[in-house]
C-alpha cells in the first residue's frame, strides 16, 4: 500500500515518542492498528464485491453464448426435413412398387 521503509518507520516512531509521550503512546498505536485493521477489512471486502462481480459478468456472458436448446432442436428440425422427407417418398414408391407387383 505504503511503501516505507525501516528508517522512515524508525523517524516516525521517534516523533511519535516525542509528541504523545511514553503514557500515551500505546494507546495510540493501539487506536492506529485498530484503523489500519478497519481500512484493510474495508478494502478486502471491496476488492471481493469486484472480483464476484467480475465473475458474474463473465459468467453471464458465456451462458449468453451458449445456444438454447428450443434453437437447437428448431435448427435439427429444419435440417432433418429434407432427408425425411426424402426417406417417405422412397417407402411409398417402394409400397406402390410392391402393390403393382402383387395385383399382377
């Protein structure tokens, strides 16, 4: 998040020293940590409502991609027609053939 090193951690430690004063300065690093740990919960919590909604989105995305099966099925329909009807065309000639064959 920060980027600090040690003698910058050191220099603050030491103003703090200063300022607060050795009674108070536990407290307030208490109260500082309390803080970060809120502001870091706060950030995860963020940074997970993201993620999951960037997963939803993709998710809905590829289902939208996905054919649905009343599209398949009407697809399969129209390209079975022609062999189908190809197919009883070839049984009714072969019935008719048949019956030719045994009035004679």
């Amino acid at each position: 998040m920060f980027d600090v090193g040690f003698s910058e951690m050191v220099l603050i430690g030491i103003v703090a020293l200063l300022v607060l004063g050795p009674e108070r300065l536990p407290g307030a690093a208490r109260t500082l940590g309390g803080w970060m740990r809120k502001a870091r919960s706060s950030f995860d919590a963020v940074r997970s409502e993201v993620e999951r909604e960037l997963r939803d989105e993709e998710l809905k995305k590829a289902m939208a991609s996905i054919p649905r099966p009343s599209e398949t099925l009407a697809s399969l329909n129209q390209s079975l027609q022609a062999p189908t009807e190809a197919i009883n065309e070839a049984v009714q000639s072969v019935t008719e053939a048949a019956d030719v064959a045994d009035k004679r």
